[in-house]
C-alpha cells in the first residue's frame, strides 16, 4: 500500500514515462507564441490599475493556432504585455495545431490557465487532454506547450485515465 503522496508522484512519473515510450510527442508549432493575441468576447471590463481584463460571453482567444473558448476569461498583463489567461466554463475549452501535418491537440477542463511567458495550459477540475488517439482523463492535467511534456495528476480519489496508443499507430488528421 502506498501514501497519496507517493502515488501521485508514482503515476505522474509513470505517465510521463508511459507517454515517451508509446505516445506520439504532443507539442505545438514554434511560432504560435510570438503571434498577436486576438480576443473576442460579448462583454469585456478592463482595470488598468491592476493590470485585468474580464472577457464575459462566448469568449473566443486565438494566438495562432491556439484557441481557447470560455464563458468567462480574465487576462492579467505586466508592462502591456499578456502573462496570463483565465479560461472558465463548463467547460472551457482548448486547441492547437502540434505538427505541420495538422494534427491537433485538444483539451476541455472546469478552469484552464495559459501562462504565455512559460508556454503552459494547465487544466483544473474535470480535464481531458486529446491528441490523437490518445487520451488523458484527470482531476488536473499540466501541458508544457513548448516540450509537449505533460504531467496528471488525481485529485479526490479519482485515478488518472489514460488511453494510449502504439507509436506505429499514430491516426493522421480526420
């Protein structure tokens, strides 16, 4: 028997080992950071003082082929310049072309955060992440978008799911 501790750090461990192995690399295309950050929303309140924006309404963030679509989104930004983004919704979710080919990658969770300066999602709350065939189911999922890493984590007793497919079976863009 082991403590939750340990079994988080076990099957993250053994997740990110998993995912080397047999998973396809889920990382995005290079130049999707250093594109403008498009927001659409039905609503939106900006506080300059304290360096917030709340986006409310069938909000809509695309930054190349990176999309992020909410009820709810708050970005906060330093020297003009955007650090973080808010996603929540039931759920919110997010997309990204990872490869020349198309291929995507997919997610959709209660909270998503996108931490641009680090090149970051991470996913709280009922998340999923796709890409492919294969497929993570966890309490709170972390993607690092620049080095496609990604790390699961279980939360309330509920196990990290994963649906892995074999390198050589990697299914092209539908």
């Amino acid at each position: 028997m082991c403590t939750v501790s340990f079994c988080h750090k076990t099957l993250s461990s053994l997740f990110l080992i998993i995912t080397t192995l047999y998973g396809p690399s889920v990382s995005a295309l290079s130049d999707d950071a250093d594109k403008p950050i498009h927001i659409h929303a039905d609503q939106a309140e900006m506080d300059q003082e304290n360096g917030i924006v709340n986006y409310n309404g069938n909000v809509q963030v695309d930054q190349g082929t990176l999309r992020l679509v909410a009820e709810k989104i708050i970005v906060e930004y330093e020297d003009q310049k955007v650090t973080r983004i808010i996603a929540t919704g039931s759920p919110a979710r997010y997309k990204q072309v990872i490869d020349e080919e198309g291929n995507e990658v997919k997610a959709k969770s209660d909270k998503i955060i996108y931490f641009t300066k680090n090149e970051m999602i991470e996913l709280i709350g009922n998340s999923y992440l796709w890409e492919n065939d294969n497929e993570i189911n966890s309490s709170v999922i972390s993607y690092n978008i620049r080095e496609g890493k990604v790390n699961a984590e279980s939360q309330e007793n509920q196990p990290v799911k994963m649906i892995l497919q074999p390198h050589n079976s990697v299914v092209p863009k539908k």
